[in-house]
C-alpha cells in the first residue's frame, strides 16, 4: 500500500520534487493515510493568482491552494482513495516550501485554520 504522488511543475522553477513527494507521504502516513492518490502541482505566480481569484475570491498570488476530493471519508471497498490536488507556487514560497506543503495536505485531510492545525504543523515540518 502506498500513496501514489502524480506531479506536475508547469511553475519554470526548479524544484526539488522527490523531497516534496517524500515529505508528503510522511505527512500522509503520520495521519494514517497509507494509500490514495495526490496530484502536486507546481504553477507560477499567475496561475496561482487566477486560481484563488476563481476560487476564493481573492485577488493575489498565494503559496498554497488545497483542492480536497476524498479526505478522510469512509469509501466503498476497493475504490481508491483520491485525496484531491495541491497546488504550490514556487516563487511565493521560495525556499520555505516545507510548512506550505504541510498546511496545504492537512486541509485535504479536513483541517481548518486554528490550534490544532498549527499544533500539528509544527509536529510534521
């Protein structure tokens, strides 16, 4: 059983995608997700602009932006577990890509902002 990571960088910057895909399955693990499938993007500033215009309203390139399909749902057996997309700008968060990433797969697991989102950050980055 394993996390199946499809990445994509469509961003023009350089990134470090097997530490991403790692530190995302450890990430996945630590919540108890042992399979499933994650779409990690990587897109430039004005993609990630238009897409948090589109989806939040929000007129403003961002670091993170977390598409949940399946989370933590209780599903049909042998149907596989599709946890949704993260998107990730490389140029807003530049070298501190880790806590970014963290913050936007917990969101795919159910988290909302506050405490015990951010206590469990700091556990996992």
């Amino acid at each position: 059983m394993t996390v199946e990571v499809e990445v994509e960088n469509r961003s023009g910057a350089e990134v470090d995608e097997a530490a991403a895909v790692a530190l995302a399955r450890h990430v996945l693990a630590a919540e108890g997700v042992e399979e499933g499938e994650l779409g990690l993007v990587f897109v430039p500033p004005e993609e990630s602009r238009a897409l948090k215009q589109e989806h939040l309203g929000i007129d403003e390139a961002t670091d993170v932006l977390s598409f949940p399909l399946d989370g933590r749902e209780q599903l049909p057996a042998g149907l596989p577990r599709a946890l949704g997309d993260l998107v990730i700008c490389p140029q807003v968060v530049g070298e501190e890509w880790q806590q970014p990433l963290v913050h936007g797969l917990l969101h795919l697991l159910g988290y909302e902002h506050g405490d015990e989102m951010e206590t469990r950050e700091a556990e996992l980055t």
